[in-house]
C-alpha cells in the first residue's frame, strides 16, 4: 500500500515540471446570469457584500492546477492582492471565513510573498458550493508543497465567503 501511494504520489509530481504558473486572461468571461454568490469585505470601516461581477471588475487571471483535495483545472480569479488594494487592506493581517465557520489568518508577509489567486470560476463557471465554491483561494507557486503536504493546507480555502482586516 505505501509503494503503490507513493508512486501515485511519484506520477503526480512528475507531471508537474514545477509549480503551475498564472497569467492575466486576455478575453473578458462570460456575463454572469442569475443569482451571483457574494463575497463580504470587512476592513476598519463598514463591511461591503460584493457580488462575483464586482470582484471580477478586477484583472482577472487564470491558473491550471491540482489542489491537495484533488481538485484540478483551470481557475479564474482575481489577485488576493489587488482585491485587498481595492478595499484598501492590503498590507493587514486578514482572516478568511468559509460558509461553515473554517477561519485561516494570513499576514500580510503569507500573501505578498507568493501570489494568491481568489479563484471565482473552475474552466469558466462559476463553483457550486457542492465544489468547494463559490470562491477559493489558491497558491499558484506552491502547487507542489501543497500536494506534498510542505506548506500549510490550511492556507486553500475553499467557499470562502469573508475577508476580515484585523
């Protein structure tokens, strides 16, 4: 059993030549159409509730990866860091919160060393909560420690639903 994982474990790295890569999508995204999921932001001020077509009013980039709950494909989200800069956050300690109650606290040094991506769509639509939507936050650059179990699993976050400023 422990051979047979690790060479799962083994042909999984393999594909993986380094850590997946991100790039601004060039076309826009399909309009939304019906209910849209919402994001609220809390900073110092009052917290603001934004629909998914207002958090993808900012670049919006792509990445295609496979997460530690095997979750693979190409996601399109926005930069952790320019959703915090819009709201005038960036550079605070933050907790994410997810639909069941889940926090992780991210310093500012967590998200301005590797690029974050708060992933608002999987191959184009938006994610059910059934698939760990309506947004996830991804680590592009550290595919691999996350798969290896090398960096903290707690920082993806699937159905995150609030971004609080401490």
């Amino acid at each position: 059993m422990l051979l047979r994982n690790g060479l799962f474990l083994f042909a999984l790295l393999s594909s993986f030549s380094m850590a997946a890569d991100f790039a601004l999508l060039k076309a826009p995204l399909a309009p939304l159409t019906g209910a849209q999921a919402e994001l609220t932001v809390a900073g110092e001020g009052r917290p603001v509730k934004l629909k998914q077509s207002q958090i993808e009013r900012l670049p919006v980039y792509q990445t295609t990866l496979s997460t530690h709950w095997r979750q693979r494909g190409a996601f399109q989200g926005v930069l952790l860091t320019d959703l915090l800069q819009a709201h005038k956050l960036r550079g605070k300690t933050i907790t994410l919160v997810a639909l069941d109650g889940y926090r992780a606290t991210l310093t500012a040094a967590d998200y301005e060393n590797s690029p974050a991506i708060l992933a608002t769509r999987l191959e184009g639509r938006p994610m059910e909560v059934t698939a760990k939507g309506p947004f996830i936050l991804l680590w592009p650059h550290k595919e691999v420690l996350g798969l290896t179990g090398k960096m903290r699993l707690s920082d993806w976050i699937w159905s995150v639903s609030e971004i609080r400023a401490q």
